[in-house]
C-alpha cells in the first residue's frame, strides 16, 4: 500500500489520554525509553545540550526542563553527565499524565538533582517557568502547527541559553523500518499504533525551516540524524 507522507496527520494517539494510567502505559513508557536509547536518540540530544553549555563555566548552575518527560531516562542520562563532569545540573521534568510522573519519580529516586511537575505546558504556570534549557525529546509531533507555533514562542521567551528539539522525520522508509522494529522489540499495540502515528505526525525539514523563519530564530541549526531524526538547535548565546 502506498504510503502518503506529504503532510502530517492529525490522527491522535491513545498516550495523547492524560488520564491514561496503568500496566499498559507503564510498558509503553519503559519500550519508548528502551528504543530511543538503543537508536541513539539520548546521545542526540545530549550532543545537543553539550553543543549549547560548552562556552559556559562549570560552576555556573544550570537549569534544564524537560517537556514530556515520559519515564524520565533522558534527565537520568543527563544527570549522570553532569555529575560525571562536574557540572551543576538542576533537573526537571515536565508531563501531564499524572501515572507517568509517578513513574518517573520512582525510577529517579537516586537522582536528587531531578524533580517532576504534572502539569500542561498551555496552562499558565507553565508559560511562567523559567529556565536555562528546555528540552524536546520526541514531543512536538503531538502538537498541531499552531500549537507548535504557540510553544516555540514560550520556550523561546522563558529560556536564557536555548532550545534543543529531538524529533521525527516523516517518511515511509521511517514508518516501515518501525513496523520491522515492532517485531523486534514486542511492541504492545497501544505502543505499535501510536508508534506509527508518531511517525505521520513528525516533520519534514522545510518545516522546521518555516518554523523558525516564522519565528524569526536567528541562531538555529537543523540536521537530519540517524534513526529517522531531526536535532534542531536553536540557541541565544
């Protein structure tokens, strides 16, 4: 069957359910964790927050928010860095599912430098939180363009050195090669359907592009990585 990527679909995943609790989840969250860390997407964004703090001193404390958060591998990853290079890394991850975030707080029990906000980030506490960095890992494809438009511009007002977004490319040979990785890593069929939609949900590169030219972003950096990704740096330093 031929497979249209032209645009991006506004088909909604069933983890797009804030109310959503449950084994289901919990495994869903855990998988999506697993993969990206194996595809190496943590690395990505890693090289993306290394690329943004790399002028700046060591013992300068730095505040990093993480939007959808999920499991919250990618703030462990990142603390285990930070403490590796001595850095001052103040850690928090922000979701909106409730069962998600307890999940989170519990697999960083030993990580005393992360702490989890439930909250959605269009409510006004949010648009009020400050920060150095905020992150992206794998989020902005649930969004619709004018919400896109809508974050960017907060993220962009509320952070002091910059953005770092980690998403995916839309394209058929994406969405076959995650049908094969369905098989591979046992993927529940919440996790293989949302798998797929995430996928005509995500970008191509002129997109980004017309995001921030919209946006008038005059320090960005987008490239194409592997696993099907975009890391689009967007930094104001």
């Amino acid at each position: 069957m031929l497979l249209n990527t032209k645009y991006r679909t506004n088909e909604p995943e069933t983890m797009d359910d804030f109310a959503m609790e449950g084994e289901i989840l919990r495994d869903a969250l855990d998988k999506i964790a697993k993969i990206n860390q194996l595809l190496g997407g943590n690395q990505l964004t890693l090289r993306g927050v290394q690329q943004l703090i790399g002028n700046i001193s060591k013992t300068t404390a730095i505040t990093i928010v993480d939007v959808g958060c999920g499991n919250g591998d990618m703030l462990r990853t990142l603390s285990d860095y930070g403490l590796k290079n001595n850095l001052n890394l103040q850690l928090i991850g922000i979701d909106a599912n409730n069962f998600t975030v307890n999940h989170a707080q519990q697999l960083s029990q030993n990580y005393p430098n992360i702490r989890y906000q439930c909250e959605d980030i269009f409510d006004k506490s949010f648009n009020e939180l400050k920060y150095d960095i905020v992150l992206c890992t794998l989020t902005l494809h649930h969004f619709k363009d004018n919400e896109i438009i809508h974050l960017l511009n907060v993220f962009n007002a509320n952070s002091n050195i910059g953005i770092v977004i980690n998403d995916l490319q839309r394209s058929a040979i994406s969405y076959r090669l995650f049908q094969a990785l369905c098989f591979v890593f046992r993927l529940n069929d919440m996790s293989r359907e949302d798998g797929l939609i995430s996928i005509l949900r995500g970008f191509k590169k002129v997109e980004l592009i017309n995001f921030s030219e919209k946006l008038k972003f005059s320090n960005y950096k987008i490239q194409w990585e592997w696993a099907f990704r975009y890391q689009w740096i967007i930094s104001k330093i």
